[in-house]
C-alpha cells in the first residue's frame, strides 16, 4: 500500500490478487484491513479479483461476482470501471472483465476518464487508465455520478417478475399443483416462520428464487 501526496492532495493506493483458488472471504478480509490502515482516508484500490459480474460490464455474473457486488455495496465503495469495447482480461479462454478500480467516497469525485489501454501489456490483463485530481473540496453526494448497476422498471416486467417468482417459489417448496398460488406460498412461508423451523431455510429459499 502506497501513500501518495501532492500539493496537500493526499490518498492512498494499494493492489491486491484475489485468489481464485481462496475463499473469497480471505481476500474481503484484506479489503477490510486496508480500509482500516488508511482510517477510511482516500482510498483507491486496483483488484483482480477473480470474480464476474454485469454491474461491471462483464457478459455474466458467477457465485463470486455476486458476493462481491454484496461486499462493494455495504462497505459504501465504488466500481470506477466504465463500459468499452475491449475487455480488463482475455487469453485462450475467453474474455471477462475481473479487474477492477474500486474507490471509497472520499476519493470517488476526484477520478475520472477511466479507461482500457490499447497499448501491449505483454499480459492476459490489459492496462488500466485513470486521472485523479482534486475536486477542490466538493463532498460525495447521493447525485454524484455512480458506477453500478441500473434498472429501468417497466409494469409489464414488474408483473412478469412477480409470475415467475411465484412459479420458482412453488418449485421450491414442492408445491406443484398449478391451482396453488401466492396466498398458499404465504401461508406455507407464515407456517414454517410461526412453528420457528428451518427459518434461516425459509430465507434462503426465497433468496434462491428471487
């Protein structure tokens, strides 16, 4: 980890490998020291973390993608990776964007134009670019610009969100009768939650559906 200083603008930088060979939790656990060393200044962190996800523009989302997004979310840090045509990483195997610029609040107004570099890294991993400048004191703010994932919610996909977790919902609980609906998948859900078993269970299920 670095700290770097220039003209009273201070932050700090460190780089870190997610081991996907690890449990993703031992590498989060890293994040977390970090952020604590540098008492939550100004912190810009460069991972390869293994890890796929559609909210930083990759084709998919795996297990690990989704774990992380849920990490970046309650730690309040920022993915400062923009859509581009090239892809962060590519080899024999395919392309996938798991390298990524992740900044805290303190620092996510004073970085801007990111982008993949055309120029050879000599690697699978091609090379990011960034500058970070002052902002002159202006505070993160709900309206600064945010990089994740957005959703555009229209009443006909509402409605089809709502049918298809219904039917998922009714696969889950073994509830296949067709004539069976969301007031019996209530009822089974209020029963098993009343009776205090398996709520945990309960729980996942519906996380698993949704």
């Amino acid at each position: 980890m670095l700290e770097l200083i220039y003209n009273n603008f201070k932050f700090y930088t460190a780089s870190i490998y997610f081991d996907i060979q690890e449990q993703l939790v031992k590498n989060l656990n890293k994040m977390d020291e970090i952020m604590e060393l540098t008492k939550r200044g100004k912190i810009l962190i460069a991972a390869d973390t293994n890890s796929r996800s559609k909210m930083w523009h990759d084709l998919i989302t795996n297990t690990r993608g989704k774990k992380l997004e849920e990490y970046l979310a309650g730690s309040q840090l920022h993915i400062i990776n923009e859509e581009n045509e090239r892809s962060t990483f590519n080899n024999t195997r395919g392309l996938s964007n798991i390298d990524l610029t992740i900044v805290n609040n303190n620092l996510l107004n004073d970085v801007h134009d990111w982008e993949i570099s055309e120029e050879d890294s000599l690697s699978d991993h091609n090379y990011l670019k960034y500058n970070i400048s002052m902002s002159r004191g202006k505070p993160y703010t709900n309206k600064t610009k945010y990089r994740s994932a957005k959703y555009v919610i229209k009443e006909e996909k509402l409605q089809l969100f709502d049918r298809n977790l219904a039917q998922e919902m009714l696969i889950k609980t073994n509830m296949t009768n067709k004539e069976e609906g969301v007031e019996e998948i209530d009822n089974y859900l209020s029963a098993a939650i009343a009776t205090g078993n398996d709520i945990e269970q309960s729980i996942e299920l519906i996380e698993e559906a949704i």
